[in-house]
C-alpha cells in the first residue's frame, strides 16, 4: 500500500515503506511504524478509530555546504531573497511559484492529500497542510513529504530544511498533529454532544495529553535542537495549557461543526518522526479516557507569559520516558527502556 512512483528520478523507480517482522511473523517491538500499527490496534479493539491531520512547516534556505555560516533565505522569481518575515503573504508565496508547482506536481504522482501551502511567520517558512484521515496513511505520507519537499527545492537550486529551529532569530518549525476519534459503531465524532460541545471524551483525552506530554517530550522533540524551539515568546508551547481556539497554548480546539471538533497538539517539532509524534499523542488521548482524567480550565490569555512547564533539554526529556507503568504497557516496554538508553 505504501509503494509510490519516485517522479524526480531520472530512470523508472519507485519507493516502498517497508515494515519489519521477526522470523515468526510478529511484528518487531523497535519499529517505529510497528508501534503506531499497535497503538492504533488498541484504539480498534476499543471500538474507536482516530483521525488525524497534520501541519507541516519548514524553511527554504539558500545552498548552505559550510556549516560555519548562518542559513540565509534563497532568491525567489525576482532575484531578491526575502528580508523580512511575511505571513501569510501571497507575494511571498509567488516568489517561489515554481518550486510550488514542482511540490505539488511530486505530490500528485506520490498520491499525497496536501491540502493548502501557505507563507508562515518565519523569513521563506512554508506550512503545508494534509487532509484529515488514517493516522497510519498520514505518517507514511508526511515521512514521504519530508523528501519530495527537499527533491523539489534541490530541482530549484535551494535547500529546504526540517530541523526544528534551524535559525536563531526566527519562529521554528512544528508539525501541528490535529486529532479527534470516531465511534466505529456509530461513525460519529466521539469529541461532540449531540449539541455540538465539547464531549466529556473530548476533556478525558485533553487532560491524558496534559498529563503524559511531561513523560513523552522527547516523542515530540526528538533532537538537542528541538528544545531551542520550544521557548518563551516564540511560537511554540512551553506549558501543558489548552484553549479554545487559542494559538498561544499547548493544545488548542479550533472552532468547527461538530463533526469536525477536535484538538490541535502544538506540541511536536517538524524534525519528529511522525509515527512516534502520532504514537505520543494518540497513547496520551486514550489513556486519558480510560483514566477519566480532567483537564485544567481552558486558558484565556497568552500562555507563553506563564512558566515553562516541560523539559529544556533532550537529556531531561529522556530522563522522564520510564516513569509510568501504564505508558510503558500502552507503548511497549521494550521499545521504552530501548529509547530512553
């Protein structure tokens, strides 16, 4: 299911996500993808079915083969480079038009739901956006994106980068995981009332990703430079905070029907491995529900004024991986004392 065309090749190929099993047949416990396949097993066993969707950001920078110097913005159509971050702009979308058509050109041959591309709040930071669906489908398909968006911009004559905070003075780069589960008996959005609010699974999940993301930082923030993003006054999280519709918190229901109620986790960094960031969040949600535990009142101010809440460092973050029974029987022990050593 996983076998897509490799459109920038210069002969006929194509790529396979493969998965790795032990000679028996069962699948190996260190497998990244082996261990969203279980979380989203248990989530099947339980009569539910996730939805995700997610934000992927990054930068395009001009060719950079010496590290000893800053990376710099490329030059676009008009042969300037961009001066000055422009979110949101049109123009500063268009000034790279043809790297975005080669993008979206290598995502339809790919068979990638991109959504919408747009300018971010950093100088030449691009986010683009996948169509809600399978949390399995979606991790292969942003593991695929991350290589066609660096294939298109070297067909351009730049580089694009995924590292989390790749430049000290501007906004890192996230990848914003929406989510929300389906009831497979009913097929409805188990987040929504049948009034439209917010559920009381919906406030289980939230308070099970308040209460695990401290234990699981390193799921989203896998790299020493991870924890550069996650600052005050930046655009990131730096507390367990949730709100309504609010970009300053760790977690965030953006406004929507009912049938698509959801959280946003603004948690994991774009240089995540996105079965691992998936796995996090999702495992976090259930245990949640199955816990029933109850989240903080919703933040109705600027979270990033308040104290930094999670670890500043990957070693701290590590530090925190085997501190809970159930996270290691949900996740798998094995795979747990593997990544915390």
């Amino acid at each position: 299911a996983t076998i897509r065309s490799v459109p920038w090749a210069t002969s006929r190929t194509v790529q396979i996500i493969h998965d790795c099993y032990h000679k028996s047949g069962s699948r190996h416990p260190l497998a990244t993808r082996n261990i969203l396949k279980h979380i989203l097993d248990v989530y099947h066993d339980a009569g539910l079915q996730p939805v995700v969707a997610p934000e992927i950001e990054f930068y395009l920078v001009k060719k950079n083969p010496d590290p000893d110097y800053p990376l710099e913005p490329p030059k676009g159509r008009s042969g300037r480079s961009q001066a000055s971050p422009q979110a949101y702009s049109i123009e500063a979308v268009d000034e790279y038009s043809e790297f975005i058509d080669l993008l979206y050109g290598y995502c339809d041959a790919q068979q990638l739901d991109v959504d919408v591309l747009t300018h971010e709040s950093g100088t030449a930071q691009m986010e683009i956006n996948f169509l809600h669906g399978d949390a399995l489908s979606l991790a292969d398909q942003v593991f695929t994106f991350k290589r066609t968006v660096r294939e298109a911009a070297l067909s351009c004559g730049f580089y694009a980068t995924f590292m989390a905070k790749p430049i000290e003075d501007e906004p890192g780069s996230a990848m914003h995981i929406h989510q929300s589960v389906i009831d497979l008996e009913t097929g409805k959005n188990i987040f929504a009332t049948d009034d439209g609010q917010p559920s009381q699974a919906m406030m289980e999940f939230m308070g099970g990703l308040q209460r695990y993301t401290p234990e699981l930082i390193s799921f989203y923030a896998p790299n020493v430079n991870s924890y550069r993003r996650l600052a005050p006054d930046i655009s990131a999280p730096i507390n367990l905070s949730w709100g309504f519709d609010n970009r300053t918190t760790a977690f965030r229901v953006p406004n929507s029907d009912p049938a698509n109620l959801r959280i946003e986790n603004r948690f994991p960094g774009v240089d995540a491995n996105p079965y691992l960031a998936i796995t996090a969040t999702l495992a976090s949600g259930l245990l949640g529900m199955r816990q029933h535990l109850q989240p903080t009142e919703p933040h109705q101010g600027t979270a990033n004024e308040d104290s930094v809440g999670v670890a500043r460092t990957l070693e701290e973050g590590v530090r925190k991986l085997n501190n809970t029974p159930e996270l290691q029987a949900m996740i798998g022990e094995l795979f747990m004392r593997a990544r915390s050593e």
